[in-house]
C-alpha cells in the first residue's frame, strides 16, 4: 500500500443559509484553495471525489468543470454528515491501492434555514428505524429528529453517570474561546458556560439553543497525493495519514436499547479502535482532535468512544480542562460544529483543513505547540462514521 499524502488543504469561511455563494461556486473556490497551497495544476489530478447532502446528481461535477474540464473520474458522495470525510476515505484508497497518485477531494453545501428534515416524503426515510427506537426510548416527537437524537443520547448520558448539564455547557463555551482564533468559523463570539445555561431551552434541562450546531454554507477541499508524485512535482511531504477506518451500523444500534449506541457511539469506538491498530498509535500519543461535535452532546459521549477518558470520564476530563489548551488533549481547536459551522458535505474535509495546518505548525493563533499527532472524527446517522489519523514528517 503506497503512503497518503495531503499536500495542499483549502477552505472557505462558513456563512449562514442565504449569505453564501451558490453551492458549485463554493465549490470550486474551495478547490483552487487546495490546488493553490499544493502548488499544482488541476491537469495533474487523476480523480476527484466531491461530497455534499442537499444537492441534485453531479452537482461535483459543476463545482469542478469550473476549475478544469479534463475528463477525468469525479464521483460523487452522500454518506450525511460523514460525507467530506466519506469522500476522503475514497480518495485514500485510490491513492493507498496505487489505482491513483494524485486525488482531489472536496465537499460544499449549500443549506437553508431552521433543523434538518426529509426532502423525499413520499417514501421511507433511512431514519424509520431511529425514529422507532427513539419513540420508545425518549419520546419528545415535537423536537426535530437531530435535536431528539442526541438530546437523548445526552440524557442518557446524564442519567447513567450523574452528568451535569453544565458539562454540555462547558464544551459550547470552550468552543467559543476557540473560534475566536478562526476567521474562516461561522460564530466567533466567545459565550460563558452561564450564556450558554441561560440560552433559550430546546429541550429543558437536557438541551439550551447553543448547545446546537447551526445549519451552515461553506466548502473544503484537500488534494491527496503520493509519495513518487509528490518528489516528481516537488510538493510538500510534512503530513501523512498514517491510519483510516470506516464503520457502519450493528444490530447493537437498534437493539441495545440505548440512545448514546443509536447516535453512533460504538461506531465511533470501532472505528478508533482500528485506526489506533493499524497505526500504532494511542489516545494516549494524541495532541490535537477535531471531532464531530454537531451538539455539545456528541462531543462529550465521543470522548469517552474515543478513549480520551474512561467511559463516565467526561465530566472529570472537561472540568480538568483536559480538552482544551493546556491540557491533554486539544479538541476542536477549529471552534468544531458548533461554532465554526456544519455545513454537512464541507465538515470533514473542513477538519482535515484543520489538522493539516496544525500539523504543519501554520495555525497561527489557534496552534497547537509541538503537535505532530492528530485525530479526525466525522460521524454521519444512518449511519457511518470515519476516523482518520494523521502524522507529520
């Protein structure tokens, strides 16, 4: 299997629905960004895999026949919120086989107002089975089905260990104080954990409005690269993907009667797992996550699946201040989902944009000091999840 290489990262800051761009011109700024910090023609990219959710068939393909119109590959991907990280599991392994050296990978969406929903309602969703567990486990049907997923898996959460709504308080702040270092982020105010208890109630003593990531505008975009390419074309060789791994549903999602395992928790702790197998490497040698933080409850259940902390951990692990600078492992230096903005098919290559720069030590305010160790975690229901590990030279 050859090694993966990303040399060139680009991103384009995240907007609310109605402030953006169109989608295929997102699109397309994202994939010069990445051409452009490579240092590459777009003649030179062998295929190109493009993810987003909310869009008509090849929408990739206008997005990309605005950089270049070279006849080449382009598949594209819908895996939900995993999809940027689902494309860019793709173009590792066309790279990993040797079936390609050079892969542009690039994710965009274009979304509207208000919680996510069905556009197709004249046939069964893919959520019939969740929403089924969750009517006998929570209940709640007013609540929109994202909101009443990990809202309930968070309640799980609390009434399992005792954890304090606080605790999903404490991460929204956290990632206020990091976003304010991000000028590409959507929200770059910081708020205290009291702003966040003291936001209007979604779901009351489980969930507050700020605790939710907002539906968002923006694309990302990495070119990926091997390692002959990139001596011949003399591109960079400081960051590597030194492990991926890609999990879908068990029967235990359904059957287990538990809202943490429907949202994806054994998913994410598979997937960990065989990324930490495959490269060697532990929770423990980590320096920087960015991880899928949709709600303040996702990121909490996906620290202990992760193996940051023991499982009932969470609640010590943020009070310790363990999650952010100064502690034992940064997460979501970006600001994460919820204040950089979700922007489903931009996510995951929006946190590979992320990582590349903290690697590369070129994150400016938002560095990482000494971070040669990174994890991405991007989690889509329905479900799929993929975890990536990344190393510099």
């Amino acid at each position: 299997m050859n090694k993966v290489y990303v040399s060139g990262v680009g991103m384009i800051p995240f907007a609310k629905p109605g402030a953006s761009s169109p989608y295929h011109e997102m699109g397309a700024q994202a994939a010069r960004a990445a051409l452009n910090d490579a240092g590459i023609a777009y003649d030179l990219v062998e295929q190109a895999y493009a993810g987003y959710v909310y869009g008509d068939s090849t929408s990739g393909q206008k997005a990309l026949y605005a950089v270049g119109m070279t006849g080449i590959p382009i598949v594209n991907v819908n895996n939900n919120c995993s999809t940027g990280s689902t494309a860019l599991f793709l173009g590792r392994q066309a790279i990993a086989s040797g079936a390609a050296e050079c892969v542009l990978v690039l994710g965009f969406e274009q979304m509207s107002p208000g919680a996510l929903g069905s556009i197709f309602t004249d046939r069964p969703t893919p959520f019939d089975d969740f929403d089924a567990v969750t009517d006998r486990l929570v209940g709640k049907p007013e609540i929109p089905l994202a909101l009443r997923y990990f809202g309930g898996a968070g309640l799980a959460h609390m009434n399992k260990y005792g954890t304090p709504l606080a605790a999903f308080a404490r991460i929204r702040a956290k990632a206020s104080r990091h976003a304010v270092n991000n000028p590409l982020a959507l929200f770059r105010k910081e708020v205290t954990m009291q702003d966040v208890l003291d936001a209007p109630e979604i779901w009351p003593g489980v969930m507050t409005r700020l605790m939710a990531c907002p539906p968002t505008c923006g694309a990302a975009a990495a070119l990926l690269v091997s390692e002959d390419f990139a001596k011949r074309h003399g591109l960079r060789l400081d960051v590597h993907i030194a492990a991926q791994a890609m999990t879908t549903d068990r029967p235990e999602t359904f059957d287990s009667k538990d809202m943490m395992r429907l949202v994806g928790y054994d998913m994410s702790r598979a997937a960990a797992q065989k990324v930490y197998e495959q490269s060697g490497i532990g929770p423990e040698d980590l320096d920087v996550v960015e991880l899928h933080d949709c709600f303040a409850h996702n990121e909490l259940i996906t620290y202990e699946a992760l193996g940051l902390c023991p499982e009932g951990g969470a609640d010590k692990f943020i009070l310790e201040g363990d999650n952010t600078y100064g502690g034992r492992v940064v997460t979501n230096p970006s600001g994460g989902l919820l204040s950089k903005g979700h922007p489903l098919g931009a996510t995951g290559l929006a946190q590979c944009y992320e990582l590349t720069h903290q690697l590369r030590g070129s994150a400016d305010a938002r560095q990482v000091q000494g971070a040669r160790v990174a994890l991405q975690h991007n989690l889509g229901l329905g479900g799929a999840c993929v975890v990536t590990m990344y190393r510099n030279a």
